[in-house]
C-alpha cells in the first residue's frame, strides 16, 4: 500500500447535517467534489455503510478521464464518513481510503479529512491541492442559505 496520504482541516459555516447531505447525496457530489476544471458523472451511489458507488471525473479542457469506485466502510450520520476508492486504471493501483470527520462547532461545522494510500504515481501535494479545490466549491454549495420563494 501507498504511504501517500493527505489531511485537510476546514471549518464552514453550515450545519453538520448540510455538510453530511452534501457527502452523501449524489447531485452534490458531483458538483463540488471534482476540482476545478473537471465534471462528476455519479454512476452509482448507496451511502450506507455497506454499499458502493461509482463515479468518472472529466477533464473539461481534454475531455479525457477517469473512473473510479468503492465501498462505504462505516457510516454516522452527521459525523463520521469512511470509504474506499480504486481506479479503473492499472496505472493507478492499489486503494484509497478516506475518512471524514464531521462536528458541530460554535461557527458551524469543522470539518477534517483524511486520504491515505493515494497511489505513488499522484503526488500527495497535487493530491492536497485537488482537495483543497474540491473544499472550496463544498464551502460554497453549503454556506449559502437560500429560502424557498
């Protein structure tokens, strides 16, 4: 297994359970978990501890791409998210796991993330910078409080 790892640390100003839906709802997680310049086609996804998923990124620039899925290995709603992820590509082997760790705070949520064993051929620091990418658009899909008309 990989020692590439990655650990990210963010507090946002929104509920644990808007956070928790936006982990878990395919929709959203097509819309802010792809860094920028990428899309999120969200094959399959059952968020349960258990169940599995399967999505693609999409380079918008080249149009190439890559797939990727995995197991949910626990699950606590509104707190706690631990997955695995494998590449369809051999090129990319082994597996990822990613844990998530989500609490209430007197701001809103804190939030910290941890990927480990991100196959050597991804630079952990490209790795972080993705996610850093992919946090921002979270900040912005969840913060935002918009009623209803």
């Amino acid at each position: 297994m990989s020692s590439n790892s990655v650990s990210l640390h963010r507090v946002l100003t929104a509920s644990p359970e808007k956070v928790f839906r936006a982990s878990t709802d395919a929709t959203a997680m097509a819309a802010w978990l792809p860094p920028y310049g990428f899309l999120c086609t969200v094959h399959h996804m059952e968020p349960k501890t258990g169940g599995t998923f399967r999505m693609s990124f999409h380079n918008f620039s080249t149009g190439n791409g890559h797939s990727f899925g995995g197991n949910y290995l626990e699950i606590k709603p509104n707190e706690f998210l631990k997955y695995t992820d494998k590449f369809d590509d051999p090129n990319l082997p082994g597996e990822m796991t990613t844990s998530v760790w989500i609490k209430k705070s007197i701001a809103g949520t804190e939030l910290k993330i941890t990927q480990e064993g991100i196959p050597e051929q991804i630079p952990a620091d490209m790795c972080y910078l993705g996610w850093q990418e992919s946090l921002d658009k979270l900040k912005r899909l969840v913060e935002p409080v918009i009623p209803d008309a």
